[in-house]
C-alpha cells in the first residue's frame, strides 16, 4: 500500500492537474470536488489518504461502504470532515445500506430506487445526481437522453424523474452525472461532456426552483477534459492509488 508521502505526491500532482484544466475552462480550482475513488481498497488507503490531505472517498458498492466508513471513523472519529460519496447504482435491496452510510449519491436513474431511499433516510439528507447515458451506449445506466436534444419524450422523462426526486423527503438533486465511452478519443469524450452540460443548463431553465445544478463526470482517463467542459466533481482513483487490488 502506498504510503502518507507517496499518496501526498499523487493527490498534490492530481489537484495541479484539475487546476490547471479548471484555469483552461475559465473556472478556479476551487469550483471543482476531487471525489478519490477507493472501491476495492481497504479502510486503511482511506485513513493514510486522509492524512494526506484527501477528504472526499467514492465508493461503488452499498455494501463495501457499510463496512468501510464505520472501520475509518472508528480510526479517525466520527467528528471526521469525510464526505462519502456512492458513485454506483444502488439495488432495491440494498438501499438501506445507501440511506445509512452515503452523504451523497451519484447514480441515481430510477424512481423506485429514489423512493426506497426516501423512505430508507431516516430523516438523513442525501443530495443527489440523476444519472444520464448521454453516449447511448447499451452497457452503461442512466436515464437514456442519447438524442435528448430532439426527443421531448426523452426530456419529459428526465424532468419528470427529477420533479419526482425533488418532491421526496431527503432526496435533494444537485446535478447530473455521466459516464463517457471508454477508449473514445478526445474530441468524442469532449463531445459527451459538452452535451450533458447543455442538458445540465436546459434543466436549469426548466427547473429553477432547482438552484445551482453541479456536474459529476470525468475519471482518470479523462477528468481534465470534463473540468474543462464544465465538471464539479470528478471521480479519480488509479491517478491516486493505482490499479485497484481487486476489479
């Protein structure tokens, strides 16, 4: 496992990065969240990133974070500053899990998952992104908005699950994610993110009442394009820890 320097080096040369790719896109830095994506990894890469300055973790698994965030806080208390974000889909039968352990969700696309996690949160807040396939591809989720531009049917659908989202207790939508095509080259992934920021601002004059609406896209592979097109968060793990132990 890397060590506290080792980590310091890679999270200051990631945070360069978004800097400097914020700066092309007329943006400060400060406008973008690094999420570090530790799924797979132990609780003890999490306690060693913390102290190398990490604060946002992403999770993909409802059930690897129920294990993960008790066995941190039980290090580092659970007066922590960490924001645990669920960046995968939630299954209805773990979304309990979710409601009881993610202090923000990024994979929301259906309705019946935003209803059991409404009734899951206990009065907990969970802050939400609606998950968009804006690329079409068949093996990624998302509400489907591959022609969204030209398909109110496909807007309708979108609005209406965000209306829906918004009216349940506990559910705030906060903005869109999306996952670009892998091994697409850059002008098609700048293409993808552009799209979505486009969507990201019809929604915004559709659905003021909405506020600011953020922008959860971009990886390792592609993370400086997306701030560039407008991301807030990004989702970066092998650029902080590696391969992963374990896919």
């Amino acid at each position: 496992m890397l060590s506290v320097t080792e980590l310091s080096e890679r999270h200051e040369a990631v945070q360069a990065r978004i800097a400097a790719a914020a700066e092309r896109g007329g943006r400060p830095a400060a406008d973008v969240t690094l999420v570090a994506v530790t799924k797979t990894w132990p609780a003890e890469l999490v306690i060693a990133a913390y102290e190398a300055g990490m604060r946002h973790f992403g999770e993909n698994r409802p059930e690897e974070l129920a294990a993960k965030r008790p066995a941190v806080e039980a290090a580092l208390g659970t007066a922590n500053d960490i924001t645990w974000h669920l960046i995968g889909p939630v299954q209805s039968r773990k979304a309990d899990l979710a409601a009881a352990n993610a202090d923000v969700f990024h994979a929301l696309h259906r309705e019946k998952i935003a209803r059991r996690l409404s009734a899951d949160l206990a009065g907990r807040i969970l802050p939400s992104f609606i998950e968009v396939n804006i690329s079409g591809e068949a093996s990624k989720l998302g509400v489907d908005m591959r022609n969204w531009e030209t398909d109110a049917t496909r807007r309708e659908v979108l609005r209406t699950l965000i209306s829906t989202t918004q009216s349940l207790p506990g559910l705030p939508v906060v903005g869109l994610m999306t996952m670009a095509p892998w091994d697409a080259t850059p002008e098609t992934l700048r293409v993808v993110f552009q799209r979505t920021l486009a969507l990201r601002d019809w929604l915004g004059a559709e659905l003021p009442e909405l506020g600011p609406l953020g922008l959860s896209m971009g990886m390792t592979d592609d993370y400086e394009i997306a701030i560039e097109e407008g991301a807030t968060h990004v989702r970066v793990g092998r650029a902080l820890f590696g391969e992963r132990e374990i896919d």
